[in-house]
C-alpha cells in the first residue's frame, strides 16, 4: 500500500484515476504543448497538495492516477487543472486561442474511478467482523431501506 495522509483527526489514501479530453477531441496536445501541458499538470498538482502517481498527455486527451487530500473534492480539483492547463496554454500558444475561440480547450466533462488497494468484499467482511456476537440480528447494521 502506498503512503498514507495523517492530518490532525485524520489518515486518508484517497486515489482516483481522472480523464478528460480536448473539445472536439482535436489532436492539439503535441509538439511544444504536450510537454508543457505536463509541466503546468506537475505545477498544479504540487500547488494543491495533490501527488500524480502516474498520467499520460496523449494528442487529445489525459489521464491522471492520483491521490488528493480530503479536504479536495474530485470536481474542484478536475476544475483546477482543466481551468488553469487551458488558460495558460492558450496564452502561451496563440495558435491555440484561435482554434478555440470560445476559450474552451477542454470538452465539458471528465471521468472520474475511484482505485485502491482493496476490493467490496474485503471492506464487508471487515464490517461483519466488527458485528458483535451477541446481536445476532442485523440492528448493529447501517443499510438503507
């Protein structure tokens, strides 16, 4: 298991594995951009306490592994990265910004996996584990009607 987060009331290991593509999945993401679209992913990632633990920028779309603090929700971190890769790549590559003209180098959306080292069966087992043995019945249980 990878390292885990310890905050004052708090150890987390929360990963995700992140997609999102180039509006109208045009092939921009080459050249001079890819690599430094992979600079600005690394700089803000740094910035949000957020460590990549593997991504790849292909020519129009990236994929991202990561774990992120507790305190980050997926969607306003997906929004940091999105936001800021498209308005510095579009200011330091002009070609870019007449492309997109509406500002837009991303598609509207993402896909977002929760991963980990463990599977629902082991996270149940552990629950049944800590059901004690003299309440034979399900009361000690949180299930939604």
């Amino acid at each position: 298991m990878g390292q885990q987060r310890s905050g004052s009331h708090t150890v987390s290991r929360l990963t995700v594995h992140l997609v999102w593509a180039t509006k109208y999945r045009y092939h921009v993401l080459v050249g001079e951009i890819k690599p430094r679209c992979r600079e600005l992913l690394i700089q803000i990632c740094k910035a949000e306490d957020v460590r990549i633990l593997k991504g790849v920028v292909s020519k129009d779309h990236v994929h991202m592994h990561v774990e992120y603090p507790p305190r980050l929700a997926v969607s306003d971190l997906v929004k940091r990265l999105k936001g800021r890769t498209s308005r510095l790549l579009q200011q330091e590559f002009p070609h870019l910004e007449r492309r997109y003209w509406g500002k837009h180098l991303w598609s509207v959306g993402y896909g977002a996996w929760s991963t980990g080292n463990i599977t629902e069966e082991m996270v149940q087992e552990y629950l049944e584990h800590h059901r004690h043995p003299s309440d034979p019945d399900d009361s000690a249980f949180i299930l939604e009607d």
